[in-house]
C-alpha cells in the first residue's frame, strides 16, 4: 500500500518510509533494504539499475531524478549508479543490505555478477515445496533440481538464503509438509539461513478458489496447522531465522484457510504447553534485554552445506538462550567442487556471508548500555573467522558487505574488489598460537 500511495516510485517510498520511521523514534541511520513483491530477476535490467539508484539517490537524501524527464541514455549510465553507491558509504542513511525475492530457475551465473552490481547481499528464493509433484500440480515452472542448483551458486558467491516455503499446497498433506522442513535441514542440499514460511489460504481471485468451490481443495484446520507448525519449529536448528510465519492479506480477502493474524505467537504458546522451545535465530536474539554485565560465550557450529563448509560462530549466554552476535563462514575449495562462479575476489578465499549485531540499533559512532552494538563482538567474530580461514590453508578472506557498511571492513584491513571486500591472510606457519584476550576459548558444536 505505501507503494500504490507513492505510485511505486522507489525514491518517494525510501523517502516517506525514512520519514516515518523517523517520526516514531526509529533510528535511520542503518538501512536493511528489501525488494518485496514479484520475481525481481524477470524485470528488465535497466529499470532494475534505475530503481536501486533511486533507492540509494534517496538514502543519499539527494534529489530525485525522474525517469520521464530523462533521456534513456542517461537514466540508465552505469556510474549513475556506481557513484550513488559511493556517496552512500558515508551518507546519513547508509545501505547496509539489499534483499530481493526471485525463483530459483532464474539463477545463473550472469544473474549473480547483476546482483552484485546492484548490492544485493540477500536473496529470497520461492522454493514453496521439496517435492517436484507438488510444484508440478502448482504450476510452479521449476523442480527441486532448480532450487539445489540455484542454493548453492548463491552460497558459493557469499550471498546469505531465504526460502519461502508453502505448508498446505494442492497436493501435499501434513505428512509431506513435516517431512519437506525434515528434509531442508538434514539435505545439505538446502539449509538455508532464513525461512518464510506461508500456509496457503483461499483467496478469490486465484484459480485455487474454483477448486476450492468444487470441493477439490481442501485447507487445514486452525488446530492441524498450529501443530503442523509447533512441530516445524522444534526441528529449525540454531543458525536459521524464522522471519515470518503468516503473509499479511486482510482476513476478509480470505475465502478459506487459516486467519489468525498472530500465528506466530499462537504456535510459541502452543510449543509452551508442551515444554518446549523453539531455538530459531528470532526466537533467541537479544532485543531490549540487554545488560553490561552479561557473561557471553563463543560457540561454533560446523555444519557440510551446498558442497562446501559453513562455520556459525555466535556470541551467546551461557545457556543459549540469548543470542548477541553472530557470523556465517563459508569454507569451499573451489578445485574440489568446480563452482563455476568466477569472480577474482572469491578465487582462493573463504567467504563471510554475515556479521550480525542483534540488540537496540544505534548510529554509527554510538554506543549505550543498552545495546550490544558497537562492543567489538563483530570485530572478535571476525579475527576468529579469519584465525579458522588461515588454519584451513585459505590464502585470503572476502566479505559480500553491503555498500553502506564498506568502511567497517576497510577499518579491519579489507579493500574493496569485485564489489567484495577482500583481505589477504598470512600463510599458516607465522599465524601466532596466542588467542587475542578479549576473545572467550569457542566451544564447539560439531
């Protein structure tokens, strides 16, 4: 709706949503971008550069160039871009991540290198389902093939994985939707780092409707899907976030299927009856509960992943039941698994695919008692990331970063490549044994 009131330019929705945070007390100065709606990959490339211009020129609080009163030519020059780009390392509002929602069949490598151009460092995939029978009787237009190959060319470029996944579809029951979050964290095919999960509801103008009128289509109960779901969150391990659990479609446009607007928390008290608890990223981070004086605790979590290794490396209490900071590291030997992505920044690098802060967001330069930002658990993270990159005979290390948080990695030593940030590590016989002090002994998760 913000949208449609700003007749879908993206510099006037930047704007006004700046505004409005601003106005409720929100802190701006650090900028999470998401791109909803549609399959972004199938919109045409120059209106794609266009948009994301707009949308930093916004940030960059410069003013907006509309496309009716510019030539094509000049709309779509690539330093147009690159130069909005820039401006935003050290503007006010500074771009620190661009997620956008596409399919997995429309990822390949060209389509990569155009997200890295852009500054995407999330990708959202519509993977709904892990059976080829259901996506087929949806008219998905891609198979679970699609989704294994699209996971892991995302992965070997850095960039960090959503699935959007579909409980209840035409053709799937409860048993198959159970087995398919079996499936996504026990295949390291899948293990995505992020879930959206979407029960699908009636609505009247999809062709589900007609079948539903026929009685063809048949939703879940209330009670089915509550304990569908309570049981979906006890088998998410502790290196995903559950982003959503309901898409936000007004109960009146519901014609069938589940309305309970507060799913979410209607599941965690279900799973609270049972004495049991969801260990989901969201369900852990710290928000406002935070104190000085808490002891925190590195762990690690190794886990085989799309071909490669990846090592969750998180700062926690004692009991992991708060979670402060957290950093996903990528481990692939490129000779091994021939990935066909070609960048020079990832040629013979580990990859770090997030460093994470949870907590009071605050600027740049702050820091209050109230937050764990900005207490060098990011940089502690990140000497701990480069120590196991080394070990494992990596000869440099690449960070996919956001374009407003480039000069945080500069400040560690790491100098912009291929829109990566990118340090080289020393060789593993002159690493010293000493660990740094303020950096607690991990434990390990293996």
């Amino acid at each position: 709706m913000r949208a449609v009131a700003n007749k879908f330019d993206p510099y006037s929705q930047v704007k006004t949503r700046l505004q409005s945070l601003q106005a409720t007390g929100h802190v701006t100065a650090k900028i999470e971008l998401i791109i909803i709606g549609g399959t972004w990959s199938s919109l045409p490339r120059k209106y794609q550069a266009w948009f994301i211009k707009e949308c930093f020129r916004a940030a960059n609080n410069r003013p907006s160039v509309k496309r009716k009163t510019q030539s094509a030519k000049q709309q779509f020059k690539t330093k147009n871009l690159l130069e909005e780009q820039k401006r935003n390392e050290r503007a006010r509002h500074r771009i620190i991540g661009i997620t956008i929602e596409t399919r997995p069949d429309f990822i390949d490598e060209n389509e990569i290198k155009q997200l890295r151009w852009l500054g995407v460092t999330r990708v959202e995939l519509g993977v709904q389902s892990t059976y080829d029978n259901v996506l087929e009787r949806n008219l998905r237009g891609h198979k679970v093939s699609e989704t294994i190959k699209a996971t892991k060319l995302l992965k070997d470029a850095g960039f960090k994985i959503c699935y959007h996944l579909m409980p209840n579809l035409p053709g799937s029951d409860l048993k198959k939707d159970e087995e398919t979050f079996t499936e996504l964290f026990e295949n390291p095919d899948f293990k995505p780092d992020f879930l959206k999960i979407y029960p699908c509801v009636v609505v009247k103008q999809a062709p589900l409707y007609q079948l539903w009128l026929k009685k063809r289509y048949r939703p879940y109960t209330d009670k089915q899907l509550i304990n569908l779901l309570a049981k979906v969150k006890q088998k998410i391990p502790i290196y995903c976030r559950v982003i959503r659990i309901y898409r936000d479609i007004p109960s009146w446009q519901i014609k069938a299927g589940s309305k309970i607007s507060n799913l979410r928390q209607t599941v965690l008290e279900e799973l609270k009856k049972q004495g049991k608890k969801c260990l989901c990223i969201r369900c852990r981070e710290i928000r406002n509960d935070f104190s000085p004086r808490q002891k925190l605790k590195l762990f690690r979590r190794d886990y085989a992943s799309s071909g490669g290794r990846e090592i969750f490396l998180s700062f926690e209490d004692q009991k992991r039941q708060k979670l402060f900071a957290l950093l996903r590291l990528r481990l692939l030997k490129t000779e091994e698994t021939g990935s066909p992505l070609s960048f020079p920044a990832l040629k013979d690098a580990a990859i770090i695919r997030e460093v994470h802060t949870y907590g009071e967001t605050i600027g740049f330069d702050e820091k209050t008692k109230t937050s764990p930002q900005h207490r060098r658990l990011g940089k502690e993270l990140m000497k701990m990331a480069e120590k196991i990159a080394a070990e494992q005979g990596f000869k440099k290390i690449s960070v996919i970063a956001g374009v407003g948080s480039r000069n945080y990695y500069r400040g560690l030593g790491y100098r912009l490549q291929n829109s990566y940030l990118v340090k080289k590590l020393l060789p593993k016989s002159f690493l010293r044994a000493t660990p740094a002090k303020t950096a607690p002994k991990p434990k390990s998760q293996n």
